[in-house]
C-alpha cells in the first residue's frame, strides 16, 4: 500500500491551531444550524457532504474550506488514483468512499458533464483535502493534530527529570511485583496520567534559570508544560515499563527447583543478556520505520487511545458537540477524562474487591454448578464461556492485552467469526475423545500426564537436568486439552497465513519501503526532496521540519546488541553456541515486517511464541536452555521491535522531533534494563522464593510455566509431539491451510468485487481470533462484540463529532481508572490481609468451575493411553 500523493501546503500555520468553528455540526445527517462566515463554496460544501454522508466531522470541513477552491479536477482525479491503488484493501478506508472513488474515476460521463455531477466532485475533491492535508481515517482525524509547532520546547530539564525518574519506578515496582501471584503491574497509562500535575507542578515552581550545554542555551523552566513534553515521558515510561524477559530466563536458570545453574546468579551475565533482548528489538524497530512508521496506513489503532489523553490534558479549545438524544455537549476532553476515571475508579472496587462475581458473572453456572456438560459450555472459569453476558468488568475485556473502543470494527468481527469455528472444532474433538482429551478438562493450557493430572516436566530429567528416555518411558507421554490443540493448529495457520498476506496485500509496499531504505542509507535525502515511496500523508510532511535519525544509528544499536547477547551466551557455561543469538534475530528479520504491517493496520500483534519455540525446541537436540535463548531473540525481539514501532508511531502522531524521541528511548531503555535486572537478582535471595511459601505471593507462576514449557519444548522437542510419528501430527496440517486462508480471500474478493462483507475479511485476524482459548474463552471476547457496535457503528455513523471527541478519552480514562484502582485496592487492602468472605466473592468458583470437570473419568487401571514401562511411548 504505498502512495504518491501529491501534498500541497498546510491548511494552518506552524504554531498556530487552525480556525474552529463557533458551533460543530457533528453529525452530519442530522439538521443542525453552523455559524459560519457567507461563504457559498463552504456552504455548498457542507450540504455535499451531509447527502454523500462522508465521514468528516464539522471541523474537516472547515480546514477543507479554504482550499476546496484550489483543488483542479486534474489534480482530485490523479490523487484519487493514487487513493484508490492504496486503500482497496484497506478494511480501515470506508467502503462507501471506495465506490464513489470508483465510480468517479472509471465513469467518463462525470468527468465529461462536470456540472450534472458537481455533487459527487466536490465529495471527491473533500476526499482529496483530507488524504493530503489530513488522514484518511476520521479515528486519526478525531485525535491527531494536522500541523505543528515547531518552536514549542522538547527536550527539557522537566522531561529528563519526570521520564527517567518514572522509568526507574516503573521498571523497579513491575519488576518486583512480576513474580507476584496475583499479579500488580502499573501501565504506562497510569505514567501519563501522573506525568501531568508533575510536569504542571514543576513549571509552576522551578525558577526561569538558563545555563549553556554543548552549546546550546537550555532553561529549567521554558514556559508552561506542554503536549510534547508530556507524550515524550510517555513514550519513556512505555519502554521503561515493560519488563524484560530475562526476568523469566535468569531465574528459570538460577534458582535450585528450576535448572539449578550458579553462573546465572552472576550480573556481568544477567545484563548482558537483558541489554541484548532489550536493544535488539529497538535496532529493529528503528529499520523498520519506512515499513511500519511512515505510511499513513499504518494508523496504528491502540496508539490512538495514548495521544488522545494527551489531547485531553492539553486542548485549550472545546466546541459543543451534538451527541445522543440529540443533545449538546460541551464537556470538555480534560473534564470528561477526570468524570469517566473517577467513575470508573469507584466503581472498579466491585468488581476487583467488594463483588468478584460481577467480573466472573458464571451466572449460567450457578444454577447446577456440578453439571460437567452445561459448565463445560458455558463455564467462565473452566469452560468455554458461552454466556450471553458474562461480565460487568471492563478490565476483563482487555486481558489478551488490547483495549475495547479502540480496535477496529472489521478487526473484532473477523476474530469472532475465527472465535466460533474454533469453538466447533473443539467441541468436536471433545466429544470424539480426539487424542484422549475426554479425560481432561476442556479449555485448560496446562499440559498433563496419562493421569490427568500436571505433567511432572522433573520427572523425566536426570540429576543434570537432560532427558532421560527410561524415566520418560515409565512415567507418561504429555497430552493436551481440546482447546490447547486448537489453539497450536491455528498458530500454525496464522503464521503462515502472516506470510502469504504480507505478500498478496502488502509486497509493493515492502518493496518500496526498502527501495527507500536503501536511497536514504546510500545517500541522505533533503527535507524538501519528495521521496514518493512514502505514503506521504500531512503528518510525514510536518516531520521533514526535524532531522531525521540515520538508519545506520539504529543498525549499530541492533550490532551491540546482538554482540552483548553473543557474549552473555559464550563467555558463560550455557552450553548453547552463540549463533543461537543470530539465528533467532534472523527470525526476527524475517517476520518483523509482515506482522508489523498487520499490527499497524488491525491493532492486534501476531505474536511469534509457538513458532519460536516450536524451530527452537526443534534445532535445540534436547538443550531445553538453547531453546530458550532461540525464544527469546526470535520471539521477544519481534514483540520488543512492534512495541518501539508503535512509541514511533506516537512521536511521529506529535511531531517530537526524530532524535529527542530516539535519546529518550535508549535512556528509558538502559534505565529499565539496570534497575529489572538489580531487582530480578535481588529478588532471587527471597527466602523460598518461587515456591507456595514464598512471603507476598512471590511464587513465581510465570517462571514455572516458562520452566515447563523450556523442558516441554526444549527437553522433550516438538518431534515427540509434531514429528512424523507424534500423536499430534495432524496439527501441522494449519500450516497450508493457513498459507491459502489469503488466497483464498483474494479470490472471493475478485469474484465479487462489490461486496462490502468480503471486503472487510482479514484472513490474519480470523486465525487471531481462533487463538482467544487456553485458557481464555468466549466471556473474555463476547461482550467486545455489542460493545465495537454501539462505539463504532451506532454512535460513530450518527453522531461523528461526539464519538471523535469522547471515544478515545472514554477508553484512556476507564484504563486508567482500572490500573489505579487496582494499586489502591493491592497496597492498601490486600497487603495488609484484607478480605470479603461472602456469596458474592465465591460463588463463581463453585462446583466444576472451581476444579475443571472432565467429560471422561481416568480408566480403572489408573491411567490412559499406553501402558508406561513398555517402552511405547514416542
């Protein structure tokens, strides 16, 4: 999806907000009366729009007013062109557009009897306006400024303070609390929401005192706090947040119940390795820019949410917007944000603390809780969820790590129809006793033994810690639940599904991404020299004002990193080759890009998990910590590379300059990465950390299921279970199918061209949608579903202007509100032993949501499947 649109000049002043309205008309179907100057073009052009039903609020039109007239016909039908090339399939761009592009462009009569089809020609020259001044999107539109001021401070004394203080905060309680059961984790959210009344706070009480360093004449009070400031400590706290994962190798490789290897105590070797996942991920993102960053169609949905709360803290103007029951409202961002927090806040006690069962609402369940069939369909805990409304609890929706409001609507509707075929599939191998998962639970992501009980992964190690066949051969093969086994045919299919979509959808535009990569790494280009590989939308333009960071700062970034990771494995006794690092960076390369795209576009991040561990476990030969290695520079440097894409994205969305945003992130960065691992090895002289005594919950869940999942993969190899001879063979089969899905949808959408239902297919996010199980189900999606409608089709088609200006706030504030909520309830309740013993706190574990029921009791004999000691195990 690249673009050559032609970008004419800005509709607004550097440093000067364009011209609002006295009054919004917001929706644009409805009769509302516009003070505005007589202008008959605009007039004209308000009346076009509203019968077009284009999807512009008042304040589009009034940026497009001024420069409807200069738009040629020659002009509008070359940048529809251009439109048209870039957004047929784009499930973002509407598809009522796309037809009037389309019939505008191939229908010589318009063209031919200009003033028969004025209607439709002032329609496409709004459309051209908005795809070069603006976005194409009306969700960009709605919180993304369209000009830039480029005298406002950046980098300031406040930014350095704030940022690098929250980054060693943040790192410092999220690293602590990781191994905590249940978890405490603080989001960035929570970081932008304080990083106000601090930056407001120190603009009010640090004195106007300038100094010169490097040259340059710098204040420790520049003038009021403002928006890019705020954005930036964002950005620093959204690095410095996430945790690395060598919080889960150190320990797994530490501590005496896991692998019991003492090197790993050492901190020349504990950050060596973090430096090195952390950075490798950063080098990445940065090459990837003109890929991931740049083009305007890469919106990047979930960044929305972030820079409209910082649109919210820091928009000095607030028109009415007309909204529901046809009313006025005037709230403004700052004070709707402030109302829906603390609302949100409150209420959160209920179902977090007071009331549990509002946020598990099983209700389905309680009538015959020990009823195997019926809660093993409907159950919320231990079941599939199937329940018409399963929760009152916003913060359940957002548990696979993505907020409701804010994903597209064609995004959510592909994964639930993903969602329901699966649910099928595992009915049907439930029922059928596929690969004796009768005698396990239904939805669980656990894996067992022949005795349905925890696969014992010791039990088949020696006293080093490698496979032991004889062991193996007397205790039990390892099976999986109906769900797990759905789930891994489905990781196989959207893998290569990622693949083949990148290259039927998106090939031009790798093509022209690294076409150029290649010019500015060969020479560097001018700010004014138009480089019409780009999709060059107004935002990209605003960004030439700044000095762009040289793609060989982030290729040295990427090279230290890879040689820190090199030397962490190698000096120490890993017993792994150092070429692990490079194989899984080379992975990395691999799928960075397609599933960047699809993460741009969608909202949701393929992540690359099962396939990390599935070629590690595969090349490892029974070296489980080889595998983990292989895991983590496959896997975490992709999922490290998209999480940097997306900051970059939220910098490029407010014009922080190139290098501030790059400085920033390798401070936040470096902070992060030396206060997690001080902590992770201050964490390891817990006394029986990471066992059930350990004090304050750190019992370390996640470390064990890493640890399993390590000997799971890396000790007994994916080829006893997906090999030739593996019970679970038959998996493998989601790859081709997967590698087709996209063809198959390419075909469907050349046979029926104007069908908007198969426009809006994704083949990508029907496989992401298959993977909401294990031990997640329909309870934790479902309600996303009416929830998309009402925000995105019922409130956004009528009422444009009011879900523009409240959408995005409403989800940063009940985010916040949660993440805040939350800290309260753990620090001041739950640590001192606080706790409500009631109906309304247990009921939801009852009968066989509280201990998974099975379909099948385990045989007499005491086990299924093979009879161990007769070596018939794989």
């Amino acid at each position: 999806m690249s673009s050559n649109y032609e970008i004419s000049a800005l509709p607004a002043e550097a440093g000067r907000e364009p011209a609002h309205l006295d009054e919004k008309k917001d929706d644009l179907e409805a009769d509302v009366v516009v003070t505005q100057p007589d202008n008959a073009a605009y007039t004209d052009a308000v009346e076009i729009a509203a019968k077009g039903d284009l999807a512009v609020t008042e304040g589009d039109l009034a940026a497009a007013e001024e420069r409807l007239n200069t738009m040629s016909i020659d002009r509008c039908v070359a940048i529809m062109r251009q439109v048209r090339d870039l957004h047929t399939h784009d499930q973002n761009f509407p598809t009522s557009a796309l037809e009037k592009i389309t019939r505008f462009l191939d229908d010589p009569e318009i063209l031919a009897n200009q003033e028969k089809h004025q209607d439709l020609i002032t329609e496409m020259k709004i459309e051209a306006l908005l795809v070069t001044e603006n976005s194409p999107y009306a969700e960009v539109r709605a919180v993304v400024d369209n000009w830039d001021d480029v005298t406002m401070p950046v980098l300031t004394i406040r930014v350095w303070v704030i940022g690098v203080l929250f980054s060693a905060a943040g790192a410092f309680v999220n690293q602590l609390f990781s191994i905590r059961q249940p978890l405490v984790y603080i989001t960035a959210n929570v970081a932008q929401l304080l990083a106000y009344p601090a930056g407001k706070g120190m603009a009010a009480i640090l004195p106007d005192a300038r100094f010169n360093l490097f040259g340059k004449q710098h204040s420790l009070n520049p003038g009021p706090f403002n928006k890019k400031e705020h954005m930036l400590i964002t950005i620093m706290a959204t690095v410095a947040f996430n945790t690395p994962y060598t919080g889960y190798t150190v320990l797994t490789q530490a501590l005496p119940m896991y692998f019991n290897q003492p090197y790993a105590y050492n901190f020349g070797f504990q950050i060596l390795s973090t430096l090195g996942t952390n950075f490798v991920g950063y080098g990445l993102a940065g090459l990837c820019r003109r890929f991931l960053v740049f083009p305007s169609f890469c919106v990047w949905p979930t960044s929305l949410v972030t820079v409209a709360l910082n649109k919210a803290f820091h928009t000095e103007t607030n028109e009415p917007v007309r909204g529901p029951f046809n009313r006025m409202y005037s709230w403004s961002r700052e004070k709707f944000f402030l109302i829906a927090f603390a609302t949100m806040f409150v209420y959160w006690f209920f179902p977090g603390f007071i009331f549990q069962a509002l946020s598990q609402f099983n209700w389905i369940s309680w009538i015959a809780p020990d009823n195997v069939t019926l809660n093993n369909i409907v159950g919320g805990v231990n079941g599939l969820g199937v329940n018409p409304w399963p929760t009152f609890d916003f913060n359940m929706l957002t548990a696979q790590g993505w907020v409701p409001l804010v994903i597209p609507t064609f995004t959510i509707l592909n994964m639930f129809a993903g969602m329901v075929v699966s649910f099928f599939m595992i009915i049907g191998w439930y029922w059928n006793n596929t690969w004796n998962t009768a005698y396990l639970p239904i939805n669980s992501n656990d894996v067992f033994d022949n005795t349905g009980n925890t696969y014992n992964v010791t039990a088949i190690l020696d006293s080093e810690g490698k496979f032991d066949n004889d062991l193996y051969q007397n205790y039990s093969e390892a099976y999986m639940a109906s769900g797990n086994l759905v789930i891994y045919f489905w990781f196989f299919a959207i893998y290569a599904a990622t693949i083949s979509y990148a290259f039927l959808y998106h090939r031009h535009d790798i093509a022209l991404g690294f076409k150029g990569l290649y010019r500015s790494v060969k020479k560097r280009v001018s700010k004014t020299e138009s480089d019409d590989d780009l999709a060059e939308d107004v935002h990209f333009q605003l960004m030439k004002s700044y000095n762009e960071v040289p793609e060989w700062w982030y290729l040295l970034v990427l090279a230290i990193a890879a040689v820190l990771g090199m030397v962490g494995v190698g000096v120490y006794p890993t017993y792994t080759s150092p070429a692990v690092v490079i194989f899984g960076i080379i992975m990395a390369v691999i799928f960075v890009i397609p599933v960047g795209l699809i993460t741009s576009v969608t909202g949701i991040q393929v992540t690359m998990n099962v396939l990390a561990e599935t070629i590690g476990g595969t090349i490892a030969n029974g070296n489980a910590v080889e595998m983990m290695y292989f895991k983590m520079y496959g896997y975490i440097s992709v999922a490290q590379a998209i999480y940097f894409s997306n900051d970059l994205k939220l910098a490029h969305y407010t014009k922080i300059p190139p290098k501030y945003t790059f400085a920033c992130q390798m401070i936040a960065t470096f902070v992060s990465s030396v206060v997690c691992t001080a902590i992770f090895n201050f964490q390891m002289g817990f006394k029986d950390v990471c066992t059930p005594d350990a004090a304050f919950g750190f019992s370390c869940p996640g470390n064990r299921t890493f640890f399993t999942a390590a000997v799971f993969w890396g000790t007994l190899s994916p080829k006893r279970l997906f090999g030739p001879e593996g019970r679970y063979n038959a998996l493998l089969i989601g790859f081709p199918v997967g590698l087709l899905l996209p063809f198959a949808m390419l075909g469907l959408q050349k046979l029926f061209p104007r069908s908007a239902w198969i426009r809006q297919m994704h083949p990508v996010m029907f496989c992401a949608g298959a993977l909401l199980w294990s031990p997640y189900n329909f309870a934790y999606f479902w309600p996303v579903v009416p929830l998309t409608w009402f925000s995105w089709i019922y409130i956004k088609r009528r009422y444009l202007a009011f879900w523009a200006k409240y959408n995005y706030v409403l989800a940063a504030a009940w985010m916040a509100g949660i993440a805040v909520s939350a800290i309260v309830i753990f620090f001041a309740l739950e640590i001192p032993g606080v706790s409500i013993d009631w109906w309304g706190n247990n009921v939801s574990y009852l009968g066989c949501e509280g201990s998974a029921c099975t379909r099948l009791p385990i045989p007499d004999i005491g086990y299924f499947g093979p009879e161990p000691g007769t070596n018939s195990f794989n």
